[in-house]
C-alpha cells in the first residue's frame, strides 16, 4: 500500500504530539579520542537500537556522536520538532566531548525526512548533512523544497529501493535535479545500482552490503571534510 511508511510514522507520534518537551532521549558515543566534533545521527522507523553499529562506527573515525531516535522526530507539530531538534544540537555542542563548531548530521529513511525538512534549514547550527535512502514521499514540490535548504547534502540512494514506496529513487532524482538550478548546488546525490532500502543496516541483504560498505565510507569523508578536528588548519 502506498505511503503506508509516512502514514504510520505519524500515527504512531501523533498521540504525543502536544505533549512532546524539548528533551530527546539520546545515546551518545564518544570518540576514544576523548572529543570530537559532533556528528547527530538520527534513526530510521525501526529506532536507535538498528543504529548503533552506524553510530560507533562515525564515533570511531573522530567524531563525538549523538544517536536519536528520527520518530520522536517526525510528528504533526513541525514547531515542536523544529524546537526539540534545535535544541538537541545546542545540548551536543555543549556537552563534555565535544569540540566547538557546527553540527554534522548522518540522517536515515525516516530520520532522512527529519533532516531535509529541519535541519537544513538551520546553517547557523548544521555545517553538513548525509542522508541515506531518505524518505521523501511528502515531497510535492521539489523545486520549492530545495529552494529552502541552507546546508549541504549528500544524498544516497538505492536505484531499487520501492520500500512502501516512501524513498523512490525518482523523487531523489527530481530533487537532484532541482538543486542544480539553485545557487549554490546544496544538494548532491549519489546512486546505488540496483540496491535496496537500508543498504548500511546489519539486515542488509548481501548484495546490497557493498554498498552500505561504500556508504560509511562516503560519509566519513564529507563529514572529516566539513568538521575538521579542534586544531587542525
């Protein structure tokens, strides 16, 4: 059934809604450097607990990582989420491991929604975005969608991901497309052939695990290139 992903994602945090505070559960990973610039993951639909590996692996390049979980995230009330997602970067940037500067967010499916819509819209907090098999159904307008982004973002994606049909590579295309009319090009996309949903995940299937592989690899490297460490030139 079609949109089923989105149509559940907000059922499922509606009921909270007008409950939600500003506080986000969160688990941090830490570099074994001792700091680190920080670097937010946010979750797709299955939660935190599928990330964890994603988490320890960014935290183990340098990066003091703070996992969330993207469905406390992905409700009705957009200010409430703009607020909690605000103030979740406020709160990393002040805590004991981390080293000054902005931001990096590594974004997934569901938790791929959270990042384009709110976190690319805060340059004075977010200094780079990767999102992976973004959800992207809600997506009507590509062109204004773009037009409003104020921070990079690498997008990657699988040619064969028809997961309820919530991160199509088709919409990926169009808002590639559309970025290349805007000055600059915030957003970048880089293509799976004939990969799946969650190419990164541990239930990946062995095909697709190459490029999950490829994936950590590409993130790693826009996030050392828009966070360099405390110190460094």
């Amino acid at each position: 059934m079609k949109n089923v992903f989105l149509a559940a994602a907000l059922a499922a945090s509606t009921c909270q809604a007008g409950a939600q505070d500003s506080t986000l559960a969160q688990k941090e990973f830490a570099p074994k450097a001792g700091s680190g610039r920080v670097v937010v993951v946010v979750s797709g639909q299955s939660g935190p607990a599928a990330y964890a590996q994603v988490a320890r692996q960014i935290a183990d390049a340098g990066f003091d990582v703070v996992l969330v979980d993207g469905n406390d995230l992905w409700i009705k009330d957009t200010h409430a989420a703009s607020t909690m997602l605000r103030d979740l970067f406020l709160h990393a940037q002040a805590g004991p491991h981390a080293q000054p500067g902005k931001v990096g967010v590594v974004a997934y499916s569901l938790g791929g929604a959270v990042a384009l819509t709110y976190a690319a819209r805060m340059p004075g907090l977010v200094e780079t975005i990767v999102a992976a098999y973004p959800l992207t159904a809600f997506i009507k307008d590509p062109a204004d969608f773009v037009g409003r982004m104020k921070v990079p973002v690498l997008m990657l994606a699988g040619t064969a991901d028809t997961y309820n049909d919530c991160c199509l590579i088709a919409k990926a295309r169009e808002l590639a497309v559309a970025a290349k009319a805007t000055t600059p090009a915030l957003l970048t996309l880089h293509e799976y052939d004939g990969v799946g949903h969650g190419f990164n995940l541990a239930t990946a299937a062995h095909e697709d695990q190459a490029a999950g592989q490829d994936a950590m690899a590409r993130t790693i490297a826009r996030l050392g290139q828009a966070l360099p460490p405390e110190g460094s030139k």
